[in-house]
C-alpha cells in the first residue's frame, strides 16, 4: 500500500512520459509504460508450434495430435518446449530493450507475470524442473552491469515454484 501511495505522489510532483510512445503517464505505477502501449504488445496467436511455439498460418493441420510447423518436422532442438509472451516488433521489442539495457526492475516483473500467464495457460504440457537464465557472455555482462534475464527469471521462478538457478 505504501508503495503505491508513494508512486501516485511521485507522480503527482514528477511526473513522467512513457518510455515507448513518450505520452504523459496518467497512473502511479513503477512500471514505466502507459497502457495504451501494453495494449499494443501483440501476442502470440493460438496457431502455434506445439515444440517451438513460433506462430505459423496453418491452424489445424496437424502432426499426430499436435501442431508442429515445418522447420520443427525436419529438426532436432535441445529442448521439448519453447513459448513466448508476444511477438518481437513494435512496442513489445521497444519494452524488450528497455529492459535489455535499462536496468528496470519493474518492467522485469510484468514480463515474469506475462510469461507465467502463458505457463499457466497449458500447464498440463509446459513443466519445468528450474528456471535458468540464458547465459550472457561475461563481457557484456560487465559492460550491462546486470543478465537482464535475470530481471524476470528470478520473480518467474518465485511465483512459479521451481528452483532458481543462475548458473548450470
């Protein structure tokens, strides 16, 4: 309660524009982007790739009882399972980036709420044993000063249960 209280004084005396469309902020939120923008994230459709989750435009055609696009036919990945919040353009590449390089811990959240929206959506196929962020070379580690991975990997294994493991 203190913390919302504080965002909304916050932003009563210092207000601040969106950082994806620059408009001015019209709730207290430490989340940095307006509505109208998340709005605009574009999701995933229900067409999806049962391994890769990748969407494709054959909804229906199926390989056995699940739908699997063709370059997963014809390939062997490393893993069963990959989903993903949305699609990689527009405002949602933009959010990606301020979390890329911007360091906000807020932002971190909403992607592991989203993400554990798309676990929780096929629970009885997405599992996981851990959570593990991808490994970011050590250079531009250094240089970030943080694995932006790790900005929502760690809240998203929280709320989801399984053990958080930075490091394999």
């Amino acid at each position: 309660m203190l913390d919302g209280l504080s965002g909304a004084l916050a932003s009563v005396f210092f207000p601040s524009d969106c950082r994806i469309c620059e408009s001015l902020l019209q709730t207290a939120s430490r989340l940095p982007v307006c509505n109208d923008s998340v709005a605009s994230f574009r999701r995933n459709p229900l067409e999806i790739c049962d391994i890769c989750g990748v969407p494709w435009g054959v909804p229906g055609e199926s390989d056995a009882e699940f739908a699997i696009c063709p370059e997963c036919r014809q390939q062997k990945y490393g893993f069963e399972r990959a989903r993903s919040y949305g699609q990689y353009e527009g405002a949602l590449a933009r959010a990606i980036v301020l979390l890329k390089y911007e360091h906000i811990e807020p932002l971190g959240k909403w992607f592991a709420d989203r993400l554990l929206e798309v676990v929780r959506a096929d629970e009885k196929r997405l599992w996981a044993d851990m959570v593990a962020p991808v490994l970011l070379h050590q250079q531009r580690k250094k240089e970030r000063g943080y694995n932006q991975v790790e900005l929502f990997a760690k809240p998203l294994a929280k709320r989801l249960g399984p053990p958080y493991r930075p490091v394999l």
